[in-house]
C-alpha cells in the first residue's frame, strides 16, 4: 500500500514539474505578450481617433473663423443692426453647431442676437473684449459660460473694423461644448478624450472615465490655438487576453502531456528495464551459486570414477571393453567442462590482474584456432586495425576462455566450411575484438535470450558458454553484443576498456 501510494505521488509530483508548472510560466508569457500586443493595437486605434477628431477641430475652428472674418469685412459701415440680425439668423438656422451668434457694439453692448434676449446685457468686462480692442486680431477662448444660453461655450471672437482699423464692433460665434463632445462620443463611445486649454484647464472631456492606472495617454496640439487633446486608449480586458491566448495555451498544454506521457513512458520503460536486468542477475547470482555448490559435489565422486575407470582399463584389455572405457572417459572429461564452467558461472575470479597486450592474447590462441578450422573446412583472416599495441588488465586466460569460446561457436556454425574473420581494433577509450562468421546465423527468437543459461542450438551444448562469457567480460567494465541473420552469418563484438582509461 506504501509503494502505492508512494508511486502515486511521484507521478503526480512529475505531473506537477512537466506540466503544470510550465503550463503557469508559458501563460505568463503567453498573456503578457498578448496583453502587449492588444495594448499596442488599441493605443494605435486611439491615435488614430485622436487625430481624427484633432482635424475635425482644427477644421471646425478655422471655417468659423474664416466665415466670421468674411462676414466682418463685407459689412458696410455705420452697421445696420437689423440687416445684420437677418444675416446671423439665416447662418444660425444652417449651421446647428452654433449656440449662437451675436454682434457687440463699441461699448460691449449685445445689439444683435440668434437667441432672444429677456434684457440688455453688456459684454465689455470679458477678457477676450478686452484683448480684441488691443490686438484687432481674432480672439478664442473657452472661458465662460454663456450669459445667454446659460451653457459653456467655445467663444470665437472676430472684430469688425472701420477704414481706419478702429474696432467698431465685434461679431461672436457660440459653439457649444456639448455638440463637440457629443461628436466624440458618437464616433467612439468606448474612448476617453479630454480637451485642455492653453493654461492645462479641462475645456471638456468625452466617454468613460479612465480606469485611474490605465495607463498613458496619447496626446496632440490644435493647429489653431495651444489646446491640448488627449485620449486614454482602452487597456486589455482580461476576457480578451484569455480568448486570444486560449489557442496556443492549449496546444501548448496539449503537448507537455505529451511530453509528460513520453517521460513516463521512458522512466517506466527504464524502470522495467532495470528490474528485469536485476532479476537475471539475481537468477544468475542463485544460479551460480547452486550450480558453484553442485559442482563441487560432482568433481569429489568424478574423480573416484575417474580413477577406477582408469583401475579397470589396466584389468581388462578386450577391444569391447576398451571402446566402452573410451566412451566413459569422454563423457567424464564432459562432466568435468560442464563443472568447470559451473564453477565460472557462479564466481569467475581475477587471481591476478594485469596489463596485457590484446595482440599478444589473440595470437597466442590463434594456432588453436587455425587447428580447429582445418577440421570444419574454414579460412581463418586475423585483421590488427591499429598499430599501437593496446592492453587491457585482465587475466590473460579469462579473455583466451572467451575469445576462444566465441571462436568455437562461429566455427561449429560453419559445418560445410566458411571464413571466420578475427578483427583487433582501438578506440580512444577501448578495445575491440571482433569475431565473424559465414556460418548459418541465430534466428531472432533465441538471438534475445542468447545470454541466458541453459539457451543453446547445439545437440550436446550446455548453453553455458556464452553466459561465462559475459560474466568474464562484465567483470573487467566490458560489454559484449551479438548481430546475427539466418543464413548470412553472425558478429559478436566484444569491448573492453583499454588500460590507459582503465
């Protein structure tokens, strides 16, 4: 139940490292680089608003001013009020941006007006009346709200002047801040303006009010005066950022658990792999410790047959009983290389490691080797790939027990004759001794299980043989592999660390 629950939040801790931790960082990410990238469209939008609206002003200021100069000069002096009346009202009823049009006299005096007058009002303290009778020039201002309309105005302000450039009068255009601001919020209703005058005083502002850390705004001057216009572009609302980054979230989560099932796939798949490596050693390890223990059991009996066989042969001459003596002989030399190889299976000991050379091991076996091929029919080729003479610590005669194994095997896979081809190569950190035959090959089924005990093709093998050959070169830190096709022949390689990497 431990294990269980142990496996259990190891996965989940996995889990929780290959997924949803860089699926937390890769949002971060993913929504600040979104939520940038709206931010950066929605202020461009608003640019583009502000200046839109900016030459709308701009526009809408400079033709009042230059009807209400036309006007001004095409009067005839002394003015007739009435004539003038009739002139403002038919402009007034054309143009619904005016609040209201008026025509000052000398004094300051309202003599003419588009919106009904319930008393005499006199204009003459404003400051714009004042500068116009300085300056002669065109006066703007957003100071005041209107003694008429009871409204705030954007007041433009042109002098009417004599031939002698003496203001005799002053004609005034009402426009009012409503019609501008409802302009604005018609053409977008979901941006914030504000309008500044030439002192940093809000003339008027448009749509919602701003989310107070929205951020900065955008900002342009008016052409016509120093008025300022900025606009607040929208921020990036949360709902937005999340249906734009849903896409690439989610393929992005996709594949970490892909990668998360790949990872546990591997780990599992190492894990299984590790247990079955552990579980033929320890099969090996109880194998050789029984077959170690039997086999000395069977050397102590063996020997007393061994020596009354020979008693007996000395008794009894007959050819009959001679042949059958022969045949227990063999068989007893038969026993004793399946003990031996027992006794190598349960412990192969090193009793003396030292360094030698590779070339020298392989050539004192060779004869060996060529003597055993002549019986098969076989070429023999041995090959030395490098000229160094490298050497490995070893026990000389545990290497001869494998080299000579492997040959045997390649030998007796080849009973109507081949070549068997013996290669010494070196690499930087190891030795490589190849043994190749032509010879009928292992088929797949039993090439998997080549390296456990009692796996053998052979009629009177004992399937031993290999393994000893493995135990030998995994206790010197080599390795040893099989590559084999029916029919074409088998390769085993068989690596070991050279002495200088040793």
């Amino acid at each position: 139940m431990m294990s269980i629950l142990k496996g259990f939040w190891k996965k989940i801790r996995l889990y929780l490292i290959l997924v949803m931790l860089p699926t937390l960082i890769i949002s971060y990410f993913i929504y600040e680089k979104e939520t940038e990238k709206i931010d950066l469209k929605n202020k461009q939008t608003a640019t583009l608003m502000l200046n839109i609206h900016k030459n709308q002003m701009n526009y809408l200021i400079s033709e009042t001013e230059a009807r209400l100069t036309s006007l001004a000069m095409g009067f005839d002096q002394p003015l007739e009020t009435k004539k003038v009346q009739n002139i403002l009202e038919n402009i007034y009823k054309q143009e619904p941006r005016f609040s209201g049009l008026y025509l000052l006299d000398k004094k300051g005096n309202v003599t003419a007006s588009t919106t009904p007058l319930k008393e005499k009002i006199n204009l003459s303290f404003r400051d714009y009346f004042k500068r116009i009778q300085v300056t002669k020039q065109t006066v703007i201002t957003d100071n005041y709200v209107s003694r008429i309309t009871k409204q705030r105005i954007l007041s433009i302000c042109v002098p009417v002047l004599d031939e002698n450039e003496e203001v005799t009068n002053v004609l005034i255009a009402a426009i009012q801040i409503d019609y501008l601001r409802n302009i604005m919020n018609v053409l977008n209703p979901d941006l914030h303006f504000k309008m500044l005058n030439q002192n940093g005083h809000v003339v008027f502002t448009s749509g919602p009010q701003p989310v107070p850390e929205g951020g900065s705004t955008v900002s342009t001057y008016l052409d016509e005066n120093s008025w300022k216009l900025e606009v607040f572009p929208q921020r990036a609302s949360t709902s937005e950022v999340l249906s734009v980054m849903l896409i690439p979230l989610s393929s992005a989560f996709i594949l970490l658990n892909i990668l998360f099932t790949l990872v546990q796939y591997i780990v599992l798949r190492r894990q299984t792999q590790q247990e079955r490596h552990e579980n033929e050693a320890q099969k090996l390890e109880l194998i050789g410790t029984l077959a170690a223990s039997t086999a000395h059991e069977i050397r102590n009996p063996l020997t007393g047959i061994s020596g009354f066989i020979q008693l007996l042969q000395k008794k009894y001459h007959s050819e009959e009983d001679q042949l059958y003596f022969s045949v227990i002989e063999e068989e007893i030399k038969r026993i004793n290389q399946i003990v031996s190889e027992f006794l190598v299976l349960g412990k192969p000991t090193a009793e003396k490691w030292q360094n030698n050379s590779v070339k020298e091991i392989v050539s004192e076996i060779m004869p060996i080797v060529f003597s055993e091929a002549n019986l098969y029919n076989v070429e023999v080729d041995l090959q030395i790939n490098t000229i160094q003479d490298v050497g490995v610590y070893c026990t000389k005669d545990h290497i001869k027990q494998v080299v000579l194994n492997v040959a045997k095997n390649s030998l007796e896979a080849m009973p109507n004759g081949g070549h068997l081809k013996i290669v010494i190569e070196a690499e930087k950190e190891h030795v490589i001794i190849k043994v190749e035959d032509t010879g009928e090959g292992i088929p797949e089924e039993m090439l998997k299980h080549i390296f456990l005990p009692f796996i053998t093709s052979k009629e009177k093998g004992t399937g031993l043989g290999l393994v000893v050959c493995k135990r030998i070169i995994s206790m010197y830190g080599g390795t040893i592999d099989i590559h084999s096709e029916v029919n074409k022949g088998t390769t085993v390689m068989i690596m070991l660390p050279s002495a200088h990497s040793a």
